[in-house]
C-alpha cells in the first residue's frame, strides 16, 4: 500500500483526506519519527503522543495564515514533517538538518520559536490581538502541556487572556508528564481522579467480574462520561475562574474527537480552552512504558525499542553533582536540594531518594525555585538549587533581587554550561560568565572537571557570604580521580598555576583549562596556563604575576567573549598592566546553531586544535 504521507508536502495536502486516511498518515508519522530518532535522536515521546492533536490542528486550521505556537516545541516533530520539511527531518538536529525546536527563520509555518517553557500562551495572545487591531480573519493557537502549565509566565498569560476578548485558542495536551513526572497543584487537580488508586483497583475488579459483555462496554462509557465530567469540574473551575471558556476533557490520540472537537473551537470568539489527554509516547510500547527514559531516548533500535546506550564510562559533571550532594548531605542535615523540573537531567534523583524529606522538585518554575531557596537559606537551612543556564536565565532578577541583595548563602549549581550540542541556540549556557559577574556579593566559579566541582560544592558549603555559582558543562567530567580524592577547601578567588612558560599566557576557565594544557605541550616550554577557577572575585595578585612575566595573554572560556573572562582580565590589565596585548577565544557575538558538541567548540577556536592555532598566531 502506498505511503500517504509521501504525498504529504504542506498542510494543504492533508484537507482532502478521509477519516480512515488521517489515521493512517498519524500512524505513518510516528513510524517515520521512529526511523529518523533512532539514528538522529531527539525529543521522541512528547511527540509520539501529540501526533493527532498536530494532525487535526493542520486539518482543521489555515497554516501559515492561522498560527500554531508551541510551547517548548518538545512535541512539535509532526508538525515539522508536515510542513514542508519532511526530507531535512532526516538530519533532525545536524548541522545540514532541521532544528530540534520550531524557529521562525526555519519555514514560515513557525508561527514563534520556542525551546523554553511557558510561553506560547503569551505570544499566541500577542498574535491574536494584533490580528483584531489589524482586521484579520486569522487564528491564534496554543498548544502547552500540562507541565509548561506549571510555569508563572503561563499563568501571567491565562490571566491577561481571560480579561481579553481576544480569539485564541488554548490547546491543553495533559499527559501527566513533562520530562520528569508533572508537579504542582495544578497537575494534582487534573488527575487527583484518574489516577486514584481506589478507583482503578476497583474498575479493574468491576472488568475482570464482568469479562467481555454488553454490560461492561455499556458501563465503561458510562464511566467515561462519569470521569469526564469530574475532571471538567476539577480543571474546568481553574480556568473558568481567570474568564476563559473551558471544553473537555477529550482523548487527544483519538484523531476523529480532536477533528470535531476542533471545528467546533474554531467558530468560537473569545478566549477558549480545550483540554486533550494524551499518552505521551502513543503508539510506541517502549516510550509508554517509561516516558521520562524514552522523553529523549538516545539512539535505538526501532523494531525492538533497545536503545543503543554509550559504551562511554565516564563520568558526567551531573553524576559528580549528585554523588557528592549526597555525601554533602550525609553529613549536614542542613542541605536541601531545589530543582525546576530537571532532578534526572542534573543529577538530582540520588539525593531526592537518599533524602526525599530534603528534597524539592518546584516544577518548571525557575524564578520560584531561586526565591524559594532564598527563603530556605533564610531559615537558616543552605539550599544547593540546581537549574540549567540556560534556564537560569529567567531567573536573573530572582538572583539579584532575593539573593545577592540580600546576602543569602545559596548555592546556584547551573548545570550545561557553554555550548550544549544538539538543542542549540535556545540551549546554550553562553551568558551566565557575563551576567552573574555583574551581580554583587556573587562568588562566581567554573571547575576544570569534577575533582575540583566536588571541591567547589564542598567550599560552596563552607562559604559563610552570600550566593555562590557553580557553572559547568554537559559531558564528561574527566580526567580527575575525584572518587578517592577527599574534600578540599579552595580559596576563595584564587588561581592556579598549571604550567610555566616564558611568552605566552593562556588564562583559562572551566574544562577549557585541560583542553588549553594539551595545546600548550606542543609549544615546548614557551606557554603557561593558568586555572582561573573563580570569575568573581578575580585573583588580580595572580594577573600581576602574568603581567610581569608575559607581554602577551589568551583568555579562553566556554561562554560569549563579551563580559566573561576576556573582559575582566582586559579591564584589570587595561588601568595595570596597559602594555600587555591580551585576546580572547570564546563565543562570538552570535547565537550558536544546532550541531555536535565538538563542531561548535570546533567552530569557536575551542578545541585543542583552535586553542593551538591562536598561540601560533600570537608567537
């Protein structure tokens, strides 16, 4: 039998199709996601379970002229397939590919780009009352999941749009499940029913009494109607109560409901909810049975669903976090640990099960989770909250405002650090260098590898002033035996020196240290590299040294060149030492596009290569 979605080139061409076709094509879109992720992985479950509610929103509304904004865009792959880009999905996350996330400079079917959370309510608003300003015909649509839900900025939107009169749709996907299992009253509110444990034992025992009889399907749609109804009354109050007309819950994986349902929502006016439960991981029995593994799987087998884990043991900057906050813990019951939705990603999951009363996963709500921390470090306890930088972006306020102002000793772990990889520019944590440098009473760090993050964690602990950042990178966290190694206090704002030399300074930060210690053994006794393991406060004694020994200085951080490492050393040395030539290698004043972790260090002269060619040119 022929593909259809062979035929399928835009959104155009799926309007003609029959029920029984749309069906087809949502099962021959998950079986080409299947191909594609399992060779160029990506974010596979959320969109194995959104198939239908992107099939039907395509079938039903008017793309590009209507608009379609994602939120995060973790489930937005179908919608990538079907607008245009079905042969570039097939270097999903490459270079020569198509973004992991929509993008506006992608196709114009990406009516806003995203890859953090929360915000699609916020800018499907701002699309819809341009349109009334403008005279437009056009929809808005938002498509959140429950977790992005959780998010303050979503709530900030649901709230101005229930005051509105504005035509936007906003499509609920609730599949009890963001990465990490969904948190919050909110999520409790929709499913506080459904996932009773008295409810199923009893339904299940109900079914297994009554085995396959007319009775039991009659009863069984009963109770769906039943459930329905609880759960309208349940989530429907919340939405209700900010002035938006509630509708659902309806199954989001059955493409016939989610087609009327949405025809019905289009003839609408005003701001409107409607509520789809899905599965996350539809139609793929791995990604069902364990979502949050299977959220973003790595490379596997499509057939059988085994997943082809790296034979790499090294270990990771997240694993060195987790182990050593557990030791941490074990001997400080004053340690508690914070984490917006990410305690599996940063390596938090050990300490949430060693010590689940210390433990708090807040949801996807960083700016809560740093001001949360400042509340516990108020009472006396040292919260270790850990976000990614990239995240921790949102939280910028939080830091200065209920931080630093304040002088409170919370420790700020900001996981995947520099360049990320594959996600891209909506993920790197080039900025946080620069940004927290500024802030005052900040202890600003980056360790080399995880020998010396341990020892930053337990200095960190030991730190009776005011906030204190850890930031370090995804990937491997060698060469340090930092296992067998005991605790050490570093001193606050001191350098190291690694290596002597007699014309040239790499002044490094973070794992850039090792890779600047392999470029300047190829240059024989000519290059010194030092470890400028704290930003802030910057070790000036160590600066004068260098400026007396070297007339020529490379600074080298994995983050933008602006405002880093570059610029604290230029700025000391320009008043100092104004003799001394100092350059820089880092990221340019660019966002980074998607690519492999080490074609963009590659891209940014910060590989060992790169680092090597920049002190043959300074020679």
């Amino acid at each position: 039998m022929d593909r259809i979605l062979d035929s399928i080139n835009s959104p155009a061409d799926i309007k003609a199709l029959s029920m029984d076709q749309l069906r087809q094509l949502c099962s021959e879109l998950r079986s080409y996601m299947l191909e594609v992720c399992s060779e160029h992985p990506g974010h596979l479950a959320s969109s194995l379970g959104a198939v239908e509610l992107i099939v039907g929103l395509h079938y039903v509304y008017d793309a590009p002229k209507d608009k379609l904004i994602f939120d995060v865009g973790h489930q937005a792959y179908a919608h990538k397939i079907l607008t245009g880009r079905k042969e570039a999905f097939k270097h999903l996350r490459t270079k020569e590919g198509v973004s992991g996330f929509p993008k506006m400079s992608e196709s114009e079917y990406d009516a806003f780009g995203v890859g953090h959370a929360s915000n699609s309510v916020s800018a499907a608003l701002g699309y819809a009352e341009a349109f009334a300003l403008q005279g437009s015909d056009a929809h808005s649509v938002a498509l959140i999941g429950d977790g992005a839900l959780s998010g303050g900025m979503a709530f900030e939107a649901l709230n101005n749009a229930g005051t509105s009169k504005a035509n936007i749709l906003i499509v609920l996907n609730d599949n009890n499940q963001s990465i990490d299992k969904a948190i919050g009253g909110l999520h409790q509110s929709l499913f506080r029913v459904t996932s009773s444990g008295k409810y199923n034992t009893f339904k299940d025992r109900v079914w297994n009494r009554l085995g396959d009889h007319r009775l039991r399907r009659f009863l069984q749609r009963w109770l769906r109607s039943l459930k329905s109804w609880i759960v309208k009354r349940m989530g429907g109050d919340i939405f209700e109560a900010l002035g938006l007309r509630y509708f659902g819950p309806i199954s989001g994986n059955d493409i016939e409901r989610v087609v009327s349902s949405l025809r019905k929502m289009k003839s609408l006016h005003g701001p409107v909810v409607l509520h789809c439960i899905t599965s996350k991981g539809n139609g793929f029995a791995p990604a069902e049975d364990d979502p949050r593994i299977w959220h973003a799987p790595g490379k596997f087998d499509p057939e059988t669903g085994e997943r082809k884990v790296s034979q790499n043991k090294l270990d990771r900057f997240q694993d060195v976090f987790g182990e050593v906050l557990c030791e941490l813990a074990g001997e400080d019951n004053r340690i508690v640990g914070v984490t917006p939705a990410m305690a599996s990603g940063c390596g938090m999951n050990k300490f949430a099960a060693s010590f689940p009363e210390r433990f708090f996963d807040v949801g996807i709500e960083e700016e809560h989770a740093v001001t949360f921390s400042a509340g516990l470090a108020a009472g006396g306890m040292r919260p270790f909250c850990n976000i990614y930088s990239t995240f921790a972006q949102r939280a910028y306020d939080q830091i200065i405002h209920d931080v630093a102002l304040q002088n409170l000793p919370v420790v700020l772990c900001f996981d995947r650090a520099g360049l990320v990889g594959e996600d891209g520019a909506t993920h790197h944590g080039m900025f946080d260098l620069s940004a927290y440098r500024a802030i005052p009473n900040c202890v600003v760090s980056a360790p080399a590898d995880g020998a010396e993050l341990k020892n930053l964690m337990y200095s960190a602990l030991r730190y009776e002033g005011g906030p204190y950042i850890i930031r370090y990178p995804r990937g491997a966290a060698d060469p340090s035996d930092w296992r067998t190694s005991g605790f050490e206090e570093l001193p606050l704002g001191r350098a190291v020196e690694c290596l002597k030399g007699d014309k040239v300074a790499v002044v490094a930060i973070g794992p850039a240290v090792h890779r600047s210690l392999e470029a300047a053994g190829q240059f024989e006794g000519r290059v010194g590299v030092y470890n400028f393991r704290f930003l802030k406060p910057l070790d000036t004694d160590m600066l004068d040294r260098i400026a007396k020994t070297y007339k020529k200085i490379i600074t080298v951080e994995d983050g933008t060149l602006k405002g880093g490492l570059y610029g604290a050393v230029c700025e000391y040395l320009a008043d100092k030492a104004p003799g001394v030539f100092v350059t820089g290698i880092g990221a340019p004043d660019v966002f980074i596009e998607h690519d492999t972790q080490s074609a963009q260090r590659e891209r940014c002269g910060l590989d060992t290569e790169g680092i090597s060619r920049k002190i043959s040119e300074i020679l």
